[in-house]
C-alpha cells in the first residue's frame, strides 16, 4: 500500500514547533511537512495572498496523497481555512480534512484563566482577522480576549536572536502594550509558530503568575482525539513512522534552521509550486 501522509503545512519553518510536539504525541503515523519558504513570511499579507497560497499548498499535500492536512501556522489558520473547508474541500475531495491550530486553542483556553482576561500575540494577520477571539468567545462567550500583534518577532527569531539583548526591546514593547490593555490578563497564548522559541525573553518581562501557552502540545493532544473519534480518516493514515520534510525554497537554508525548530538534522527536499 502506498505512504498516506499526515501532511503538515506552514509558510516557513516555524510550523516545525508544531510537528514536534504532534510527532512525539502520535509517532506511529507518516508525515509529510511542507514549508512554502519562498514565499513566507505570510503574517504581512493580504487575504487573498494568504488564501491562495495556502490553497496551492493544500493542493500539493492531497496530490501526494494526504487525506489529513493540518494547518501549523496560525496566519494561514485564521485567514485562509475556513474559506477551504467551507468552499473549496466539497469540489475537490469531500472525504479529506484540513485542520488548523485556532480551534483546538480557544476550546481549551478558558481552562487556564482564573480572572476570566486573556491576551493573545500573534502576527498582524492573525490578529487583524480577528479569528481567536470570535473563536474563544465561541467556546467562552464569558472571556474578554485582548490582542497584540508583535511584528517583529518572527524576523528575529529567524535570524536566530533569541538572546540577544537587541530582542529584549521588542519582546517588552509588546508584552508591555497587551499588558496595559487589560491589566487582568491572567493567560498569554502565543498563537504563532515562532513565538516559543522566545520564551525565555517573554518570562523575563511576564510575571510568574501569568500562564504563558504554548500551542503545540494542545494541537498535538487534540489531533489524537480527532483521530479518535473520526475512524474514517484516521484508517487512511499510514503508520510506518516515516517524516518528510518539503520546502519551496533553498533545501540548505532549510536544514541549516532546522535544527532551531525541530531540535535535529533534516534533510529535506526542494519543491516547485
Ligand atoms: N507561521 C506563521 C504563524 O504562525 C508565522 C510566520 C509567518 O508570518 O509566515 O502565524
């Protein structure tokens, strides 16, 4: 039988954070991960700019047979999937899924704040549509959500200065201004795939009892449950452990940042949209 994929689709790197945490939770299923790195960073783009690309991508993961895509990065989450679940799946094969990583935060998020206040930092397009707050009050009607968009933060995380003192001016701007807004934010959601990789920056500016919540184990432990429950499409994954690791731009720059995101070596492989 041929290798049916859980395909796992970012702009760039940063959905790796992601992956690592699904992997660890289901490591018996074969998964393919697209990074579209030429044309990433998609969290400055428009609607239709995102939407497009990620439909093309979408595209690719079904044509290397995956029946289940997840949609690691937030940008692409907020602003280009409910337009394919709802519009373009029925044309193309009604019987796949793609999921993304909003929905499964703000099912859970309510179960972290005591004073009912939460933030969320993401990027500016995440932000301006508005996704995870019809989302958590969806979930929680009761939670006032406040967002922040943090621009500057996905560039430099990848140019890999985490611990530089320059970040520390960007990452105290930020929590600052959300902070300000609502001074009864008890929880902090880093909706965007890079943003972890800051957390050592953000605890130095957060006090301790402000939860900060990373979105990778919650999207890995409700993947698990959505297999459960949907026997249907979890029988068409393959299970022979195999991750592959695609990207539409410099194979070399990929594995060289790999290691930041996944935590190993990767080899991966070049593909043209
Ligand atoms: N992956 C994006 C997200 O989670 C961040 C990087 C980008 O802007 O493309 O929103």
């Amino acid at each position: 039988m041929s290798s049916a994929p859980i395909g796992i689709f970012d702009s760039g790197f940063g959905g790796l954070t992601v992956m690592k945490d699904i992997v660890s939770e289901l490591p018996q299923y074969d998964y393919l991960y697209l990074g579209d790195n030429a044309r990433s960073p998609y969290g400055t783009r428009s609607f239709e700019t995102i939407y497009h690309y990620t439909l093309e991508c979408v595209k690719y993961l079904f044509d290397q047979n995956c029946h289940l895509i997840i949609l690691a990065c937030n940008t692409a989450s907020a602003k280009a999937l409910r337009t394919i679940q709802q519009k373009d799946l029925p044309n193309i094969d009604p019987n796949r899924r793609v999921l993304g990583v909003i929905r499964p935060t703000a099912e859970v998020i309510g179960n972290y704040s005591k004073t009912g206040h939460v933030g969320v930092l993401g990027t500016s397009g995440t932000v301006t549509s508005n996704s995870y707050k019809i989302e958590i009050n969806n979930q929680f009607p009761e939670l006032t959500v406040l967002q922040e968009a943090c621009p500057m933060w996905v560039p430099l995380v990848e140019n890999q200065e985490f611990d530089s003192d320059g970040t520390d001016y960007f990452v105290q701007q930020h929590i600052d201004n959300i902070l300000s807004k609502d001074p009864k934010i008890d929880t902090l959601l880093l909706a965007c795939t890079h943003y972890p990789l800051l957390i050592n920056k953000i605890k130095k500016f957060v006090d301790e009892d402000i939860t900060i919540l990373s979105q990778g184990e919650i999207v890995a432990k409700s993947l698990a449950d959505y297999l459960n429950r949907h026997p249907e499409i979890e029988g068409k994954c393959t299970q022979n452990g195999t991750r592959r690791f695609l990207t539409t731009d410099s194979t070399d720059d990929f594995d060289a940042h790999a290691n930041v995101f996944w935590g190993d070596t990767i080899n991966s492989e070049f593909i043209h949209l």
